[in-house]
C-alpha cells in the first residue's frame, strides 16, 4: 500500500524565487506575483504555453501569448487560474512577429492585466517574468511560476520582435507569459532563451508590448495552419504522446543546428530519463547546467536521474543547491527529505518535509502525506494519522491518502475506520484495485466474507482490466482461499 513517492502527482513545479528590493513607490514583489497571478492562464493542447488575459468583451475573453505556442494545428485550451477549462475559439496572430490573441468564451469574471509601457525599459531595469512551465517526468503538474528578470538589453532591431533581452530563465510551457513591471503592469511577452556561443551564459528574450500595440491593428485570423519545421516544438509534442524516441529525433535535429539550445537538451534529458537511459540523461542535464549553472529545473531532473540511480549522495547536492538558489522551493525539500527518509536521517527528513507547509507553498498536501508516510513506518500511528487527515482537510481528492489512514486503521484493528476510509477512496477513483483490497480484508477481519469475496472480485476485475497479472492472480487465489471457509 505504501509505494514510493505515492503523491508526486500533487507536486508539480511551485517556486517564487528571492527578488531584489524596490523602490519605495513599487509593490512588494509578493504583491507583483499575487496580481500576475490573477490573469495569467496556462494554455493547453498540441502545444503548451501561458498567456496573459488583457481584454474582455461581453463573455470573450482575449489572451496574449507567443505564436509559437498555437502555430501546430489541433486543439487547444486556456486554463484560468480558478482551474476551470475553457476551448480557444479563436487564434489571430501578427506576421513576422512571434504574437498571438487567443479567444475563449466564459460567464465568470476574471481579472484583465494594465498595460504599461514598454518603451521605458533600459538595461538595469528590474522586471517580472512569470509562467506556468511544463511539469517534470513523474511530475504531471504544472505550477504557477513568478521570478524576477533584470533587463540586459534592448535591440533596436531583432529577429520576430524579440528585442528586449532579460537575465530570467524559464522552460518550456512559459513561453507566452508576461513581463511585468513594478506595478504588475503588462509590459512584454516572455518567448525565448538565448544561449552565449562563447561563454555559454543563457538569457531570456521577450517582446516589448509597443510592438504589439503598434500592430495590432494587423491581426488576422489564422486558417490553413502549416506545421512549421520547428524541432524543438516537435521533440515536445512527441514527448507529450509518449513518443520518447521520436523526440529525441527531433531535438537532435533542433541540436545540429544549434548545439547551445537549452530547451532541446532538456528535452532530450527528459526522454532520456523516462527511457530510463540515466547515463545520456545526465549528459544532458550536465550540459544545460554548464551553460546556465542555476537552471534549477535542470538541478532537479539530474538530482532525480541520481535519486532513481542511488547515487544519493550527488541527488542531496543537486537538490541542496537547488534549494541554495531559491529557498522556498518546496520540491526540493521534499525530495531531499525522501532521501534523508530512506536512510532512516529521519529529523532531517522531517525538517525537510515540514518547509513546504511553513513556506505555505502549493507542496503542503504532499508534506503532509509525506510525513504521515514518515510516521507510519516508524509505526507513531496517532502522529501518522493526524498527518494524513490533514492532507485530507487541504484536498479530500486524493485516494492514496484514504488508503494508507485506511492501512493504519486497519493495522489498529479499527476496520470500520478502515472500510469507510476505502469506500471514500473507491468514491474518487472508482478504479483503485487497492482499495477494494483493503476494503476486503477489513470485511473478512470482520468475519463478512461475502463482501470480502466481492471487493476482492472487482479488485481481480481491475487488475486483469489494468495488465497487472501478478496481482490478478494473487487476488483470484484469496477468493478461493475463502470460498473454502464460507
């Protein structure tokens, strides 16, 4: 019942990272993020990115974000920042500028972003750069993201717009978020990174909203889209359909014309590693954190290639330094503190898991799942309980927590507790083999072996419909076992 990592799900990718201070006249940074948050939406489909909602007319809302983001056909989704899911019903785009306006429709009412002014940004000053970028492997949540980015240079001329050039780093799924300046006003779309031939040294790109304003009156629709030679897009949309070795075809492809670009060797780390390929994972890896040392996306993917490799000795530097660089990342303490766990370090993994709910990050369900994990295995079950009901109390939406209070409650004999535990499991995910396991076993420690036969039937039902043979069998076999002693 208690697999590792149960809910890394629930993790995803949450970081506000230090900002430097602001004059007295601008908000807190918190307060830039906070308001960024409001109207800044991730943007799902063939491709994914995040935009920025900057008009509404009767129920359409308008959403700027980067055509590269929308130039694959297919379908695509804006996602508010309340989680509700809305289809893009329109895609306009600029030509020869990397700028899309993207429609969808909704009743609710959500925030509009100020438009500030873009032609005051000079080199040294400091903005804001935010997104929702895609999750790790085994990390299948993407998070809202909020940094601060000193403009280095700003082009008088540049390839698609991109003339503003700031020292924020970002990955793919931002692209498309805003600029904003000290007062949370839009001032620029974040696009692109730009990696230094000589020195290696990783810039971000974006493009000044006066472009967009200046030309906006060239909008049109886009109809009869042709897919673009894009590798990088593409090694993405394959890994998307689990396509790992067609993506790393194409990344190699983006590679060979340019050996700097950080976005394809990531990508390519990244089916690497769900390839299960560790040693070309952590080339790659290696090589983005060569060009930019404090990618901490990059710290975190070689730290979990280490992790899953046992090395966990270089995961706990890689996640240290991870966390070195932006102490309220959540993630790394929880992986740190899962290393720690599995060396029975257990007050340092403690202190590890308890930082996510402290900072009062979007990681809090997990720590306290992970604590309760902890606790349970040291076999402090009253701790370990009270750990996972309050997992419970921040999302009741999660049947691994039901079940392992539900383990606990049955490992004290409570099975009624037990039983009421999986049921609600059973009630979220009505495919869950281990709850009607449980569940089953609390029934026949009840001495009702009838709904013990039946919870373990639909738990064979659910196996064998999910592939798992071994554990189809193991079920049939207690089903015999107890229809000897009805």
């Amino acid at each position: 019942m208690n697999r590792y990592l149960y809910f890394v799900p629930l993790l995803g990718i949450v970081t506000t990272i230090a900002l430097q201070s602001q004059p007295l006249s601008a908000l807190e940074p918190a307060e830039v993020s906070a308001k960024a948050q409001e109207f800044t939406v991730q943007i799902d489909g063939e491709e994914t990115g995040t935009g920025t909602i900057i008009e509404r007319n009767g129920n359409s809302y308008s959403v700027i974000t980067c055509w590269h983001v929308m130039d694959t056909p297919g379908n695509y989704q804006v996602i508010t920042p309340d989680g509700e899911t809305y289809q893009v019903t329109e895609v306009k785009n600029l030509p020869d500028i990397d700028i899309a306006v993207i429609t969808f429709t909704s009743g609710k009412t959500y925030s509009i972003a100020e438009l500030g002014k873009s032609e005051t940004i000079n080199p040294g000053t400091n903005t804001y750069v935010v997104g929702y970028p895609n999750p790790f492997p085994g990390f299948p949540e993407r998070a809202y993201l909020f940094s601060s980015a000193e403009i280095q240079s700003r082009l008088s001329k540049a390839e698609k717009g991109y003339k503003i050039i700031h020292n924020g780093s970002f990955t793919p799924g931002s692209s498309g978020g805003g600029i904003f300046d000290s007062e949370a006003r839009l001032i620029g779309v974040n696009g692109r990174f730009i990696s230094e031939g000589n020195t290696g040294k990783v810039y971000g790109a974006g493009i000044p909203l006066e472009i967009y304003l200046a030309e906006r009156g060239n909008l049109f629709i886009s109809t009869n889209i042709t897919l673009p030679q894009d590798f990088v897009s593409l090694g993405r949309r394959k890994l998307k359909q689990k396509d790992y070795r067609g993506a790393i075809a194409e990344f190699n492809r983006a590679l060979a014309s340019n050996i700097n670009d950080l976005d394809s060797l990531s990508g390519r780390g990244e089916a690497y590693l769900i390839l299960k390929d560790y040693s070309m994972a952590n080339k790659d890896f290696d090589a983005v954190l060569q060009r930019d040392p404090n990618n901490i996306n990059a710290l975190l993917y070689r730290g979990v290639t280490y992790m899953i490799s046992e090395e966990k000795d270089k995961a706990i530097i890689d996640f240290s330094q991870a966390i070195s660089i932006n102490p309220d990342f959540g993630l790394a303490y929880l992986l740190r503190g899962t290393i720690y766990a599995s060396r029975k370090e257990f007050d340092k993994a403690i202190a590890d898991y308890q930082e996510p709910i402290r900072l009062g990050s979007d990681f809090a369900v997990a720590s306290y799942s992970f604590l309760g994990m902890l606790h349970m295995n040291l076999e402090e079950y009253d701790k370990a309980i009270g750990y996972y009901t309050e997992a419970i109390s921040f999302n009741p939406k999660i049947t691994e927590i039901y079940l392992s209070r539900g383990l606990i409650y049955y490992r004290l004999e409570e099975y009624n507790k037990a039983i009421a535990d999986c049921t609600k499991g059973i009630s979220v995910d009505p495919s869950s083999a281990d709850a009607y396991v449980l569940r089953g076993l609390s029934y026949n420690d009840l001495g009702d072996e009838k709904k013990a036969i039946d919870d373990f039937q639909k738990a064979a039902d659910l196996y064998q419909k999910q592939g798992d043979t071994q554990l189809y069998q193991e079920a049939m076999d207690t089903i015999r076992d107890l229809q000897l002693y009805e």
